[in-house]
C-alpha cells in the first residue's frame, strides 16, 4: 500500500467489518485452463480467481450484482485507476439515488481504492472491479452489477493485473467449483 492508502483507510468511514475467513485472501490450486494473468469471477461462490502459473491462483472473495444486474461473459481490463471518481449512471440515480453527478475518490466512494474497468472491444461495459465503502457484503449479491472487494484486496490485485487482462466473469449456474467437482484447497 502506498502512503496514500495508508492514510485513507486508516480513517474509514465504515466499522471495520468482520469478513468470514472463507472470504479473506488465499493461494488455492486452480484447475481451469485459464492462462495465468487471467481473471476469473465465480459469481456463484462469490470468488475472484487471480489466475497465477503452476496451477495456482490468488483467490479474493467478493460481493457481486444482483442476478438481474450481473455482468456476465468475457472482458477486458481496459483502464485502471487509483481512488477513482464514481459517476452514478441515470439507471443507479433512478434506483437508488439521488447522488451527486460526481463524488470525488476517497475512503467514503462507492469504488473505494481502485477501479479495474472491464471493456468489451473499445466499449467500457460501465462494470467495474472496485473496491467498496461496505466490506461488510462481501461474500453476498447485492451490488448493482460491480464486482467489489475488500479495498486491501482490490489494491492486492491492482498491483498484479495489467491493462488488456482477460477477465471471464461466469454467470449463475456456471460456478467454477461445480465444473472442478470442488477440489479447491487452500
């Protein structure tokens, strides 16, 4: 964490919230095929794979969209930012709103640490990989759509992933556990 970082979650806005240990960071054995570098969201078992070489990965727990709102499919990281700005789009105004047209980043921004912007083609899917002011719903799907971490987790993967990354976000039904008969070890 940079000293930035450091300054702005140590004065958090929100309790500290207790993650089950499910939840909390880990190196497990990864049997898929993804090449290392790769992200893999199992929105079922609300995990994020960080795919890494020797059949290993870095796994992160996550919340994750509301099934209706869930991005699903194959993406692309395709901007990265530090304490990003969160700009609500009209549909989030329109549910959950009002908020301000923009809200400056910090420790009490919906996107928390950092932002991994997924794209398909040129196109941003306005879904992100973020972190979140509410650690406490980790391991639930209740956002509007984001993938979001615990802040040291997302400032964890941040530092890994490169710009142009694949990320594969499966949808319901599709857990990476169940294709793997859930030989996952920690």
């Amino acid at each position: 964490m940079t000293p930035r970082d450091r300054q702005l979650l140590a004065h958090t806005p929100y309790a500290q919230a207790n993650v089950p240990e499910q939840y909390l960071r880990h190196i497990v054995d990864y049997q898929r095929k993804e090449q290392p570098g790769t992200i893999l969201v199992d929105t079922d078992a609300r995990y994020l794979y960080y795919v890494l070489p020797d059949g290993k990965a870095i796994r992160y727990g996550v919340a994750v969209g509301e099934e209706a709102m869930a991005f699903s499919g194959v993406a692309r990281v395709g901007r990265l930012a530090e304490w990003p700005d969160w700009v609500p789009t009209a549909d989030i105004q329109a549910r959950l709103g009002p908020y301000p047209a923009r809200v400056p980043g910090g420790p009490a921004n919906p996107l928390g640490a950092r932002g991994i912007y997924l794209y398909v083609g040129n196109k941003d899917t306005l879904y992100r990989i973020h972190g979140t002011n509410q650690p406490e719903y980790i391991g639930q799907a209740i956002s509007s759509g984001c993938i979001r971490m615990r802040n040291e987790d997302v400032i964890d993967l941040y530092d890994r992933v490169k710009l142009n990354s694949t990320v594969v976000v499966l949808p319901p039904g599709q857990s990476a556990q169940a294709e793997t008969g859930g030989r996952w070890r920690g």
